[in-house]
C-alpha cells in the first residue's frame, strides 16, 4: 500500500536556513479500531516524551458512523434490506513549541510505524516575522506621482 | 467394515484416514457419516515417523517430499530477560509461537472461552505494536535525539511569541493509504495576523478593514487569508504573502474620491456634527430661551455641550448606535433623556 507522507522535503539544508518554528502541530488520527488508536497513542505520547518535545492536550473527539441501507437481493424484493456501517474513530495529539528540525524528526518517526487502515492528517502553525516590506509604507519613499495610473 | 463405523470406532485423529478433510477434532460424529469423499486403500494405522498427518487428496501422492515435524516452539526457549527488540525489530504479522503470551482472541464458543492463539487468523490481522515496546521506543528515541534541536527558550509563553513573530502560517498534511500519494486539501494556506502588530495609522486600519471584509475577526483582532487557488503549496504561501503586501501598502494610500466619503460610510457612529447633537441643542435652546431669553447662540451651544448632562446623553446614543438596541443601552438612553430634559 502506498502509505509515504506527503509532507516532509528531503532536502533540508540544516547549515544554511534558519528552522522553522511551530507554536502548535496538531496530529489526527483515524481508524477503523479503538484499540489500534490506544495502542497508537500511548507509542506516540512516549516517544514526544522520549524527545522532549511539550505536549498539549491529547483527546479523543467523538467517533463518526456512516450508515446505508442497500437492498438484500440483486432484483426485488424492496421490503427487504441490508444496513452497513463505518465507524471511524478519532484520537488528537497537540504538540506545543517545537522547532522545524524535530518536527521533522518526530512526524517521521511517527509516519513511518503508522499501523494499517490508519490515516492521520497534520495540521502545524509556523511562526514567521512580519517580513521588511511591510514594515513601513513604501509611499513615504516612493510617493505617488501619477493617481490615475494606479 | 463400513467406513461410517471405521470412524466412530475410533476417536484419535491420525485414523480418519477416509476422510479428505483433517479438521474434523471436536465435530459431531453425525457429520463424519455423510463426509464420504476420497477412499484410499490405506490401512488404519497411519505408518509412524514421517506422516504424523493423513494424506490429503490421496491419489496423486508419489514422489512428494516428506513433511516435516514442525518441533517445538520458539515460546519455550525463550529466557524471561531476553532482549524483546531483536524478536520483533520491525513490523511483522502475529507469530503464535514467537510471542510467549497466552493470547486468545476472537468470539467465544458456547460456554467456552475465545480460540486460543495458534493458527487464530483474527490475532493476525488486527495490526499489533510488538515492534513498539517501551524499551524499543527508547532505543528509537535515543538514536533520533541527535537530529532534533531544542526550543529556543526566550519564547516560553505565547506572548512572546506573538510579539516577536506576528504571523502564523497554517497547513495541514494528510497521510492515508491509497492508490496515490497525493491529498488536493494540502495545498491550502490560512496566513493568520494580528492587525495590532501592523504599522497602520487610524486611516490606514479603516481601509484595511473595508479592503478585507468578512477576513477579520473583530473579537480576536485577527486577519485571516486563506489562499487556495494555486495548485502547489508554496505557490500559495507566496500568494497569501503577497496580498498581505498589496493590503498594506494599499491601506496607506490616500486617493482623490477618498474625500467624498459620506456619515454612511463611516464605520462608527460619531456623535459630532450630527442630527442628534443639533438636536439636542436646539431643544435645550429652546427651554432655555422660555426660561431665560438669552441671546449669543454659538458661545450657549458651546456652554450646553460641557454640560455634564448633555455628555451623558452623548455617550449613550453613541453607545446606541455601536452597540445596538440591547437591555443596557437601552436603560442608560432613558436615564440620560431623563437628566438632560430634568424629567
């Protein structure tokens, strides 16, 4: 099954750019298994531990089941149907404060022994500095001579 | 001897030698009398050494390897202080005999307990985390400790980290198995900024907000682009970089059909040159002039409106107004009203 991340660049170059910085990286899992996502949580939650990146909260938000009725039989017979169900269940793990690099690290270490029939989706907030050219208006040293040009 | 008779003469498994199929321990002996598939003409004693199982199929049996005693099981050799990581380096499938634990899974016979763990299919295919023991966790960690690099620890509280790094840039990523790699949600870019945190001037914050619409949040103070209409998600991180400049710079600009901006454009109420400030002075003119008769109308209406009254009245209606019609506005204009017309 093709299961590599989508999200990870190879090619950090760790001497030249400065690393990120995460205030917050929320992990979601998804399965099919409320045990797997225990089994899961509790590797996951010892390994931040392990490297000592700070956890936030780590819930589990309520499961979602998706129902449908379909007919028993291949032709007729209406009255009489079948129901299926799919139960996906959810566990979150907030991550607080951690750079680009470990970042890196953990979500790797964490993708590569996801189990089968898991999904996960990674959501992180990067912090970045208001950058030059917003710092001061460029009409100060650039004023405006044309108006209708613009 | 008919071979129904055969069968139930003799309880031990290595007789059914009628029979094609082996699994037949714990069944009813009814069944065995309707199982009439493959007669060989084997004797009831199976030959000892080799074939500790019966044939299957029978006939095409010449020249077939010999099968093999499968020996006893790993379970039994292993020492209680073994070094669990090596048995299960990666991730593999359940092996009953490679795990020393009395596993049962599965759904309970009638009165009896669940299957035990040798040949039970459903301990294989749940996926296990005998490759993740607390001890092969560690031994992971510590060989991963050198890549990782620590939280600079200036930036302890969320604060700080507002204050010296205003933007905060979100994506997500999705991993799930599938026929492709690829998830078209992960190249949606939220660029969320404080607008406190922005050089803009009281015009410039105006405009900014009659540029930006429905993006801001007034409660938090938060400008929030979201930018996906590029296929990649660096291409949309620029974008969204982009309109942020293009926003700035263009709130700064004054343009020529910006001074025919109209009280209905404004985006509060200013209580300053208003229908209900003349209003106010005219009526207060007018029980003045009953009362006293004065003349002067410029330096009176400058007089009434230091009145602490009239400012009074002047704070609720703008309140009113901002704020809308709620129980607390609403009291406050009429006690105002009250004081000012001495009612």
């Amino acid at each position: 099954m093709a299961r590599c991340c989508c999200c990870c660049c190879c090619c950090r170059r760790f001497l030249h750019e400065p690393d990120t910085l995460f205030q917050k990286v929320v992990v979601l899992v998804k399965a099919h298994d409320r045990a797997v996502l225990d089994s899961y949580e509790f590797f996951a939650t010892m390994a931040a531990k392990e490297l000592g990146i700070a956890m936030g909260k780590v819930f589990e938000p309520p499961k979602d089941i998706e129902r449908l009725t379909l007919l028993k039989s291949v032709h007729i017979y209406k009255k009489h149907r079948v129901q299926y169900e799919m139960r996906t269940h959810y566990r979150c793990i907030e991550l607080l404060h951690i750079t680009g690099s470990t970042a890196q690290v953990y979500l790797e270490y964490i993708q590569r022994n996801l189990p089968e029939g898991v999904a996960m989706e990674v959501t992180k907030t990067s912090m970045e500095k208001i950058p030059d050219h917003i710092l001061e208006p460029m009409w100060k040293d650039h004023p405006i001579d044309d108006k209708s040009s613009k | 001897m008919r071979r129904g008779e055969k069968n139930m003469a003799s309880l031990c498994g290595k007789t059914f030698l009628s029979l094609g199929r082996t699994n037949v321990s714990g069944l009813a002996f009814s069944k065995t009398t309707n199982r009439v598939t493959y007669a060989t003409a084997l004797s009831v004693n199976s030959p000892s050494g080799n074939k500790g199982f019966p044939e299957r199929g029978g006939r095409g049996s010449v020249g077939r390897r010999p099968r093999r005693e499968p020996g006893e099981p790993r379970t039994e050799k292993m020492p209680p202080d073994q070094d669990w990581t090596s048995v299960y380096p990666a991730a593999t499938p359940f092996r009953s005999n490679a795990v020393p634990l009395p596993v049962r899974m599965g759904y309970p016979v009638k009165g009896g307990v669940p299957p035990e763990k040798k040949g039970n299919l459903e301990l294989i295919k749940i996926p296990n985390f005998m490759h993740l023991t607390p001890a092969a966790i560690k031994k992971h960690c510590e060989a991963l400790k050198p890549f990782c690099t620590e939280w600079p620890s200036a930036l302890d509280t969320d604060a700080k980290c507002d204050e010296h790094f205003p933007i905060k840039i979100e994506s997500t990523d999705y991993v799930s198995a599938g026929p492709s790699v690829r998830n078209p949600s992960a190249r949606v870019v939220h660029l969320k900024v404080k607008l406190s945190h922005l050089n803009l001037d009281d015009h410039a914050r105006k405009k900014m907000l009659k540029l930006v619409g429905e993006r801001y949040c007034k409660d938090s103070d938060i400008l929030t682009i979201t930018t996906d209409s590029c296929p990649l998600r660096k291409q949309n991180y620029e974008y969204a970089m982009y309109l942020l400049t293009v926003l700035y710079h263009e709130s700064w600009k004054i343009e020529a059909w910006e001074a025919e901006k109209t009280a209905a454009d404004m985006e509060e109420y200013s209580w300053e040159d208003s229908p209900s400030q003349k209003n106010i002075l005219d009526t207060l003119l007018r029980m003045k002039v009953a009362g006293e008769g004065e003349g002067e109308d410029a330096e009176v209406r400058k007089q009434l409106l230091e009145r602490g009254e009239v400012q009074d009245y002047k704070d609720s209606v703008v309140r009113l107004k901002n704020e809308g019609a709620s129980e607390t506005t609403v009291l406050q204009y009429k006690e105002a009203v009250r004081k000012v017309l001495n009612v």
